[in-house]
C-alpha cells in the first residue's frame, strides 16, 4: 500500500496505529531516520537494517534488526540474501511474538518489547535531548574558547601555531600497547579495571593530547552500549617521545564488560577534539 502526500497530518493517526516500522535501504544509505525514532515513541518495534541511529541504539530487545549483505558486489544477489533474512524474521520472530496472547487474549512478550523500547529508546530519540547534546558539546565549549582568544593577538596565534604542530606531527602518534588488570574473566560489580597505554607521540607532549579509554557493557554483536569515556593521566615519560598514561575505572554494572583506548588533540583553546581524521585507537 502506497500512501501519497506524506505530512504531519498522515503521520499523527500512522505513527499510534504501527504496531512495526520497518525500514530496509540499502545499507550504508539509510537518512537521518527521525521516523524510525517517533515510532519507538509511540510504542511501535523498528525493524530496520543497522545503520544510522539503529546501529547505535539496537539492544537485541528494542526491535529487530535486518542482517546487512552490504560486503557483496553482485547487486542481485545481496538483494536475495537480505529479503530472505528480513522473511525469516517475519516468520519466525515478529509474527510469532505478536499472537503469542494469554489467556485475555494479551500478547504479554510482545507488550514487555514495548516496554523495553519506550525505557531504552524514548529518553534518547527526543529533540530536546538532541539540542541539549549540542549546547552542551559543541556551542557552549566552541564559545568559551572564542572568548579565551577574542581580542588575543597572541592567542589566536599560538592556537594557529598548535594545530599546524599537531597535524605535521600526528602521523607518527600511536597507540603501541595496552595492559589492564585488576578484574578476572568475569568482572564483578565494583571490580577496579586498572589501564595502562603506552603510546608514541612523535614531536607532540602530553598536553597536546588527551589519552581517553571508552568504556561499557558489551552487546551481542560486541558493541559497547551507552559507553562512558574516562581520561587517563600521564604516568611516565619514556626516551623517543615514548608515554605511558593509567585510569582506574570502578566497574558499576554487571554482565560482559568492554573498552578500547583512543587519543585526541586538546588545547585549552580549542573545542574541535575530534579534528578531521586525527583519532588512533586500539
């Protein structure tokens, strides 16, 4: 069924009556996906393929995501193996959760997904979380360091001076190992994780440079979810522009637990930390 002139008047009955969104294009090409997100706020199940903000919000209990064939040149054969996966989710998950009913005729698994996406989904996919995110991200740092060197000679100066250093010299800065102890296969609540990262940074100091370690629960698809950034101090200087910078990071939840480490330009100065292509990580 095709319904023509799309607007706000259509969607206001069409969003409350969709008990499933799905959205299949082509992954890497799905928008911004907004109509996904108001379906999660009214209580519908995306069924979507992982890409935008569904790679990201995906839990494996918010909906179902559409396996991608997305590494296949033959344009005919990945549509084949992709309908055939979005069928057998049709088949064998979606339908069957949905007339899983009780004795009151309520499907009981079903309503629980509900749930789960208006928990996990509708603090995120809210404008007003949007525009907090900016403010506070991106407008507010991107201000105050264009009032640290409003009317600075100098300071714009050294600023222009600092970014040249770090992009001439950002080639030889890298990751070259990671250590961590303190916490057993099986991690337990309030475990502290000690992380040490020895890195290389050419001509850079270490007040060029933030070392950071990002940090979380660990999906399925071994993603880490609703990750949390901690900054590691420098510890010791090694010959060779060589570094080793810690944290200590208290284990606050249960269940598998994940991190990688990544280094990022700073300079009081400047609020662009993450400078077009300038992020190692491990």
């Amino acid at each position: 069924m095709f319904l023509p002139n799309y607007d706000i008047a259509m969607a206001q009955p069409l969003y409350p009556g969709c008990d499933v969104w799905l959205n299949n294009p082509l992954r890497p090409y799905e928008a911004c996906g907004t109509s996904g997100m108001k379906a999660a706020l009214n209580g519908g199940l995306n069924l979507s393929i992982l890409d935008g903000w569904w790679d990201e919000w995906y839990d494996g209990e918010n909906g179902w995501a559409i396996p991608s064939a997305d590494g296949i040149d033959d344009a005919d054969r990945r549509d084949d193996i992709e309908a055939t996966a979005l069928y057998d989710l049709l088949e064998n998950e979606v339908a069957p959760r949905f007339y899983d009913v009780d004795g009151d005729d309520l499907p009981l698994p079903w309503i629980e997904m509900v749930r789960h996406t208006l928990k996990s989904l509708g603090p995120k996919v809210l404008a007003s979380r949007m525009v907090r995110d900016y403010v506070r991200q991106l407008y507010t740092p991107a201000a105050a360091g264009a009032r640290r060197v409003e009317g600075d000679l100098q300071a714009v100066q050294e600023l222009a001076r600092w970014k040249a250093a770090v992009r001439t010299a950002w080639p030889q800065v890298r990751i070259e190992h990671v250590e961590s102890s303190g916490v057993s296969d099986a991690p337990a609540l309030g475990s502290t994780l000690n992380v040490r990262v020895y890195a290389s940074l050419g001509g850079l100091t270490p007040g060029d440079i933030e070392v950071q370690v990002v940090h979380g629960q660990v999906a399925g698809d071994d993603e880490l979810r609703d990750p949390q950034v901690r900054t590691l101090e420098h510890a010791e200087t090694y010959e060779d522009g060589r570094h080793r910078f810690e944290a200590d990071i208290r284990l606050d939840s249960t269940g598998l637990f994940g991190y990688t480490v990544r280094i990022l330009p700073q300079h009081p100065c400047s609020s662009a930390r993450l400078m077009s292509g300038l992020l190692p990580g491990r």
